[in-house]
C-alpha cells in the first residue's frame, strides 16, 4: 500500500505540521496531528489506483516501464547558495536537487489587494508592509527566468491582486518581449471587472499579450463568498469578469476554488456547470 512522510499545515493556527498519507478502502487519506487543535483525517484522492499512477512510472501488462519521469534537474544552474543549513531549497533557489527545472514561472507583483481574505499570507492588511517590484527589477527576474539552459515558457502574475498595479498591461507586454508563450494571471477579477473601464482594460491585457485568467471562483452564491472572502453581494463582481473576457474575447479562464469543508466544498458541482454553462 502507498505511504510517505509530508509536511502539512494545520487547517486551524495555520502552523506547520507532520502528515502522513496512505492508502486505505483504495482511497488516498492524509492524517496529521496538532498539538494544540488535534487530528485531522482528509481524503487526498478517490482513487489510489490513480494517484499511484500519477506518481510512479508506468508500466504494461507484462511489468515492463513504458513511461517514467526523466529527471533533468542536473542541468539547473543554482540560482544562489545561502546559509541555511537546512539545504536545499531553502539556500539554493533551483539548482541540480530538484527534480525538474523551472517550467512555470511565478512573480508576486505587490502584495496590495482590493480583498482582505483571512487565510492570506500575502495581504499588505495582514503583513503590515508593502512589497512591490520596480519594473527594472520585474524585468531582471523574467531575464532570469528565461536563461539557459532550459528557459521557462509560461509565466504567471501573482499577489496579493497583480491588476492593483496600473502598470499591469505594461508589465504582461514585458513578459511576451522577455519570450514567455503564456502568460497568467492570478486574479480575484479586480481590473478586469471595474464598472468603469473594466472592459477597455481587459481589452488592453488581451492587446499587450495576457493569455489567461487564474481566476479566484469560490462557488455562485454569495453566501460562500461572505464567508471565504468577507464580502457581501461578491457573484455579480464575478460575473462582470466573465462578461467582460466575453466581449474583449479573452476566451482562456481557469475557475480556482479555495476548498473549505462545509463551506466551498458544496460548490464543486456548481463552479462546474457554471463552466460548462459558460465555456463558449
């Protein structure tokens, strides 16, 4: 049966915990204790048998291995060597001990966000304190990106909420110059749903090379929104993004979900038909 050793996070203090995850009933479970708030137990995957494959090489009916992941990590120059003696990666950035290099990279463009999520390790409100990239240095990150020996080909747009910046289409125009093929951003749907200029400014990222919206979507009742954002009445702000991508014909849209027991959980269904419903 499959088991491995994890680092988890306990879902109450947030506080980094020990796991395990097994197979048991051909189901995939995690178990993790807290010191302070207890077990947890949370399915991880319906189907061990699909999990594993996901997970090992492949093989045949006769056991022979018809698929397995080549490791290319030799070929990542270190990024730098820091004093942690932990090791990799908390002193190296990418460097030969991982696995794969970098093919999907990722830029926190500030940590200002027009939400003020509870949960948010990356909210100004929460930190106390700004972080915000000049262009010069977002520059000099995607240059680093795109270096040798095997450059990134997709880059995503971070936060707190990347479309807080004003420079936000100027910045996606740079990605596509540095080479990047697809560009995302991960969005609560901020700029792109303003009443005021929504739709010129979703025109513009389409324009200057966005590729597709990371787009936060707990569920269709603005219930689930009160609570896993705070905010009342959140559905028609959603909406408006939606409508808006329509128009400029921004078509490629990823609905991300936070999923909290009892809470967005019983949204599954719905985030799916809404897709379905809207997947022109």
């Amino acid at each position: 049966p499959y088991y491995r050793k994890t680092t988890s996070v306990c879902p109450e203090c947030l506080q980094p915990i020990g796991a395990e995850i097994f197979e048991e009933d051909e189901k995939i479970w995690m178990k993790k204790n807290c010191e302070d708030h207890g077990d947890f137990r949370d399915l991880i995957s319906s189907s061990a048998k699909y999990y594993k494959w996901t997970h090992y090489a492949i093989k045949d009916k006769n056991g022979n291995v018809v698929w397995k992941f080549d490791k290319d990590g030799e070929t990542n120059p270190p990024d730098f060597q820091g004093d942690d003696p932990r090791g990799c990666p908390y002193n190296c950035g990418l460097c030969e001990q991982h696995i794969s290099t970098c093919s999907l990279a990722l830029i926190d463009l500030t940590n200002r966000c027009n939400f003020n999520c509870n949960f948010c390790y990356a909210n100004i409100l929460q930190s106390g304190y700004l972080v915000e990239p000049t262009l010069e240095e977002i520059d000099r990150v995607m240059k680093h990106f795109r270096n040798k020996p095997i450059p990134a080909v997709a880059i995503m747009f971070t936060g707190g909420e990347p479309t807080v910046r004003k420079d936000f289409p100027e910045i996606c125009k740079m990605a596509k110059d540095n080479g990047f093929k697809e560009v995302i951003v991960a969005t609560n749907g901020y700029g792109f749903q303003r009443k005021k200029g929504g739709l010129e400014f979703t025109k513009k990222c389409k324009e200057m090379g966005l590729d597709t919206l990371y787009f936060q979507f707990d569920g269709i009742n603005n219930r689930t929104y009160e609570q896993t954002r705070g905010i009342k009445n959140l559905m028609p702000y959603k909406q408006r993004v939606i409508e808006n991508l329509r128009k400029a014909k921004l078509d490629s849209t990823v609905l991300v979900a936070t999923i909290a027991k009892g809470v967005t959980d019983i949204e599954i269904g719905n985030i799916i038909q809404y897709a379905i419903d809207n997947i022109d």
